[in-house]
C-alpha cells in the first residue's frame, strides 16, 4: 500500500531529493515550502508521516511541531535540521517529535528513519511492541490493543503519538517494574539518544494528560521520587 508523506522544506533541491528517493520505498510525498501552510498541510490532510525542517519561512518547524501536537495530530514526525545545537533537537523532541536529523544527512539514513515511522504507524505489517506479539492488554478500564495500535479508556478512543503508545506499552507489559529516565529512554527512543532524558518527562506528561482522569493525580503511569515511573500495579 502506498503511503503518503508531507515534506515541509523551503529548499527545493533537498525536498525534490527527498521526494524522488521517498518513492524507491513506495511512498508518495507534497513538499510545502513555508511553516504556515505545513501546518495547514499536516492539521488538514492525511499523511503517515511528515518529514519537517526547522529552519523555515513564515513560521519555524518548532513552532509548526508544536501546534501539530496542540491539535491532537498523531501523525509520526521527522524533523530536520541544518543546525548543530542541542537546543533544537531537544526542544524538538520535547515537543512531541518522533525523530530528527542534521544536515547533511545521508539519503539511505533518512529513508531508514521514514521506514521506521511507517512501520510504527501501520500495525497490520509489524503487529505487537517493538517485534512482540499482537496482545490486547487491559487495566482497569484501560485498552491498549498492539494489533490495531489502538488505546481506549472505557471505550473512548485515546490518540496517542507513536512515543506516547510505546512507553504505555511498556509499562503495562511490566506492570509495577520501575523504569529509570535513562531506561526508558533507551528501550523506546533508542540508545542515540543518550543524554536527552528529559524528554521523558515531557512525553510522560502528555500522556498523562491522555489517560488519566487527574493528569496531577495520576492512578496509571506513577512517578517513583529519584528514580523515575512505573505502572500503578495495585490496579484491577
């Protein structure tokens, strides 16, 4: 199945190179030059991924990132940047980004970071958490179903971006194991990024705000003091 892509990159030749070599893994792409109407592009369309630069015309890629994620719009995104501060890509990251490169970046590196994010978003191809097996697993009135990459709470249907869904995942196939902030960055993030734990936290209060009834308050996802989270095991 051909899945779509929404490029946000005012340079033309790096957009039209991302295009063309987005097709070798049968995924079609519209390249907007500016922030304004990337935003409009990725809150109005539908896209399985969007490929963002930071350094944009109109508005900047954080910005556009930001307000995606302020209108619920889990779509997996990528973001790219020519700088070389850590600045940038932790912010990026905090804001719900799922990825970043810098430039120059290699075109086989970028299209193995897209095909990651695809996978992620299309369940029927790579069922289960990270290569597990497809499971429904419920607490309490909790629902996440790795089949259909899907997580209700009493029946209503909660979006989750593709970070959010697998640190739910975790905890809840190890209920009541505590997770340091280096832990969990490494086993849903991946070892590169080393360093930036406190994206973490970030990510840990969306989704609290998602899914528990006081994000304050917690009853789910509980902070362990001075080591990091855990699921609430005296659930039922």
């Amino acid at each position: 199945m051909v899945k779509r892509a929404l490029i946000v990159e005012d340079d033309a030749d790096i957009a039209n190179l991302v295009r063309v070599n987005l097709l070798d893994i049968d995924c079609q792409a519209e390249i907007v030059r500016n922030g304004l109407d990337g935003l409009r592009q990725a809150t109005e369309g539908q896209f399985d991924v969007i490929i963002l630069d930071i350094m944009l015309p109109g508005l900047n890629g954080i910005e556009v990132c930001r307000r995606i994620r302020q209108q619920h719009v889990t779509t997996p995104i990528l973001m790219l940047t020519s700088k070389d501060e850590e600045i940038d890509k932790v912010l990026a990251l905090d804001l719900g980004a799922d990825d970043y490169l810098t430039k120059p970046f290699s075109v086989r590196e970028l299209l193995a970071r897209v095909k990651a994010r695809l996978r992620r978003s299309a369940p029927d191809k790579e069922p289960g958490f990270a290569g597990g097996a497809t499971t429904r697993i419920a607490l309490r009135d909790l629902l996440l179903d790795t089949e259909l990459h899907r997580v209700s709470i009493g029946g209503r249907v909660v979006e989750l971006t593709a970070k959010e869904f697998d640190l739910l995942a975790l905890f809840l196939k190890h209920p009541g194991r505590t997770y340091t902030r280096t832990q969990l960055l490494d086993q849903v993030w991946g070892y590169s990024y080393s360093g930036y734990e406190h994206t973490v936290n970030s990510h840990i209060n969306r989704l609290r705000m998602k899914i528990e009834r006081d994000a304050a308050r917690p009853e789910y996802v509980l902070t362990v003091w001075g080591v990091g989270y855990k699921l609430n095991d005296g659930l039922s």
